[in-house]
C-alpha cells in the first residue's frame, strides 16, 4: 500500500506541466495571446513556461517519496546511455530542418518528399527523439516517481504523433497531405548530415557530463 503523504508536490506539478502544455495551445487561448503580445512574444512566454514546468517536475520527482518498483542492475545503466546517443543524433538531424508534417521544422516551403533526409524515417523526429529518451531512463530509475515521469513524457509524445498528424491533415487537405507523408525511406551521407551529426555528438557529450551537476545523479557506469 502506497502512503499518499508527501505526494503533493509531485502531484500538483505533474497537473500543472500538463496544463501548462494543453491549455495556451488551443487555438482559441493562442489566438487570444498572440493578439495581445504577438507571435513572437508567445513563443517566448510559452517556453519560458514549459522550462519553468519541466524544472519543477524534475525537482518535486526528485522530492517525492521513494517506493522501489525494481532494483538496479548494472546492464540498466546502459540503456539510457544508448538510448541518448540515438536521441541526439535525431534530434541533431532533425532541428531547423524543411518539415512541414510537424513542429521544428524551418524553410518548409523546400521540403522536397523524394528527399526528405531524416523526416523520410520518421515524420515527427524530435517526438521521436523525446520518446527514445523517456523510455531509455524507465529501466535503470525503478522507483515510482520517476517511472511515472518517464512514462509521462513518453505518453505525451505518442499522444503528440497523433494529433500533430490529425492537425496537419486538417491544414493541408487530403492531397497534399499525401503527397507529402508518402516519403522515400533514403540512407544519404551529406556533409551536412555529418556536420549535424557531429553536433549531436557534442551535445550528447555535453549532456553526459553535466549530467550530475545538474541532476544529481551520474550516468556513467
């Protein structure tokens, strides 16, 4: 039997991250802000906000009781470490890159389906990448909180997928919607892909050995 006691904080910031990423997003919230501080000041608001709601989540994770789910074993350290590698690479491949099918996408007016680079794989990469690093963390963090967590951000991106889809077929009607989701599945080494790998790379890196002066917690075997 779980004790409620000390679930609080855990709990309101859990409601909160999930209003903070449903409520100003609708269409009529969004359209009232941005006629009151812009496209751009929403972008910042609605990211200043996310940061503040994810920070608090991690924090009152950290605070919440401990109820061991599974206990640790060595192999488990591995996966998130894996796990990370591929996350970063997508995520590198795929920021500010032609993508008219999700979000992060820049110039989508070039995307060009016959050669359409990592979005060929997946059409929402960065959901993609959020979704390869939530559930690469569940195995070695076998405690409630942070299995709940995890389990959260993974859920939020499949959840993501599927409404980013219903969204666009919506925008870009029937036709065009096929036209552009009908990609070829191509292995094509750019020196821009390199370049974008190497700077997965680097962040990967730069992720890794932060990692327990900001968490609290070493990755490292």
């Amino acid at each position: 039997m779980i004790d409620l006691a000390g679930w609080g904080e855990f709990l309101c910031a859990l409601l909160f991250f999930l209003l903070s990423h449903s409520i100003p997003v609708r269409p009529p919230v969004k359209a009232a802000i941005v006629a009151r501080i812009g496209a751009r000041g929403f972008t910042l608001a609605y990211s200043a906000l996310s940061l503040g709601a994810l920070g608090w989540l991690i924090g009152a994770t950290g605070r919440a009781p401990s109820v061991l789910l599974w206990d640790r074993l060595p192999w488990q350290t591995y996966v998130p470490l894996v796990g990370m590698a591929l996350a970063c690479a997508i995520a590198a491949l795929a920021i500010a890159r032609p993508n008219p099918l999700s979000f992060g996408g820049a110039q989508n007016a070039r995307f060009d389906p016959q050669a359409p680079g990592i979005v060929g794989w997946f059409r929402h990469p960065l959901l993609v990448a959020l979704l390869v690093w939530s559930l690469g963390h569940i195995p070695p963090n076998g405690e409630l909180a942070p299995v709940l967590l995890f389990a959260l951000f993974a859920g939020f991106s499949v959840l993501g997928m599927r409404i980013i889809d219903r969204r666009m077929q919506r925008q870009l009607g029937p036709v065009e919607w096929q036209r552009f989701a009908t990609t070829r599945h191509a292995l094509r080494i750019t020196p821009g892909g390199v370049k974008r790998l190497l700077w997965g790379a680097l962040a990967y890196l730069a992720l890794l050995f932060s990692h327990e002066a900001i968490i609290g917690v070493t990755p490292l075997p």
